[in-house]
C-alpha cells in the first residue's frame, strides 16, 4: 500500500481523558484503518484489542485481510459493517 496511516493501539479519546501519553500506534492502510472503526467501537478497542496481535488475530479483520489483499491497491476501498 502506498498511503498509509496512524492507527493509536489505544484510542486517543481514553488516553486524553486520564491525561496519559497517547501510546503505541501501528502504520496500517487506510482501508484497514477505516474498517477497524466500523466494526469496533473505541471501548472494546482500548481493553481487548489494544495490540497488533490482537487486532491481527480478530476473525472479522482476518477475513478483511483476506479480502482486501485480492484488491487493486490503487483503487479506493469501501468498508462495511
């Protein structure tokens, strides 16, 4: 992917309210940045999906993986829930 972007482990929004340092972040596309958003909101992402591995071994963005890896990586994606 030529376009890549910043995707905080550990959303912004918790990290801003308890005054801690934003943390770890991960250069994903933005297809696949899109699409963690869709489907998980920023709660569940800071307590059970706050890592690259754990993010990778989601069943729901293994199958997005899967899918979007068959795709003109100049084409823009659409994501859906």
């Amino acid at each position: 992917m030529e376009h890549l972007t910043v995707h905080h482990l550990v959303p912004r929004q918790h990290s801003k309210r308890k005054k801690q340092e934003p943390g770890e972040t991960i250069n994903i596309c933005s297809a696949c940045h899109r699409q963690i958003h869709v489907l998980f909101d920023n709660k569940l992402l800071a307590k059970e999906l706050n890592s690259l591995e754990k993010l990778s071994n989601e069943p729901q963005i293994q199958k997005f993986l899967a899918w979007v890896r068959k795709q003109d990586p100049g084409k823009r994606i659409s994501v859906h829930r």
